[in-house]
C-alpha cells in the first residue's frame, strides 16, 4: 500500500514539475515571439523609411530634371529667330528683323532696367535715412 501511496505522490510529482517546465519553456517561446516580431516591425519601419526617401528622391529628381528640360526649352524658344527661313518682301524681312532684334534685348534689357530700379530704390532709402539722422538704423528697428 506504501508503495501505491508513494507511486501516486511521486508520479503527481513528476506531472507538476513537467508541467511547471512545460509553461516556463511556453514563456520563454512567447517572449521570443514577441522580440522576433518587434524586430519585424523595426525591419519594416526602416524598409518603409528607405522606400519613402528613395521616392521622394525619385520625385526631387524628376522635378528637376524637368525644370531643366523646361529651361533647355526655353533657352531654345528665346534663340528662334521670325526672320530666318521666310522671304517676304522688303518691309515684311525689315518688320520681322525688328521683332528679332526686340525679342533678343527684351530679357537683358529687362534685367538691367530691374537692376537699375532696385540701385535707385536703395539709393532713395538711404538718403531718406541720412536725411533724418537714422544712418546707423538695423533692419529690425526700421521695420518697427
């Protein structure tokens, strides 16, 4: 009878430990389990920062290279000339070389006269400043 006594208790024995082993093994895959897929979610959060910057560099590059198609073209377009190629008469050929020749002054001119309007502007400020004594006057303190 002892003997069937001490059976049983070591045999519950041995299914309480085993069991005991079996869930502190189960909390230790759980606890892998959740670092792998943490590092999973890191690993997809840098892959999408990589693929957003790539297209944002992508769509950076686009833009300018299509602004610098834009500007070839209008390099081009300033560089086309009404009179080439066409034989009208002498009065037509005398009006079609003057719109070249007023084409091709228009942007310079143009920049020189805007250059020209800022030099005067500053130039008119200034002199209102000398004229009230306020010369040495920052920026910040002329704007209040």
């Amino acid at each position: 009878m002892i003997e069937l006594l001490t059976g049983s208790a070591f045999g519950l024995i041995g299914s309480v430990v085993t069991n005991l082993f079996g869930l502190f093994k189960q909390r230790q895959v759980d606890k892998q389990e959740v670092t792998l897929r943490r590092i999973d979610l890191e690993a997809m959060d840098k892959e999408y920062e990589f693929r957003d910057r790539s297209a944002t560099r992508e769509a950076e590059t686009a833009l300018t290279l299509s602004a610098d198609v834009l500007m070839k073209e209008s390099f081009g377009h300033d560089a086309a000339s009404y009179s080439k190629g066409v034989k009208p008469g002498a009065v037509g050929s005398f009006l079609l070389v003057l719109v070249d020749f007023i084409r091709g002054l228009t942007r310079s001119g143009l920049t020189i006269y805007l250059i020209w309007q800022v030099h005067a502007t500053r130039t008119e400020v200034q002199g209102v400043l000398d004229g009230i004594g306020a010369a040495a006057l920052d920026a910040g303190t002329a704007l209040s």
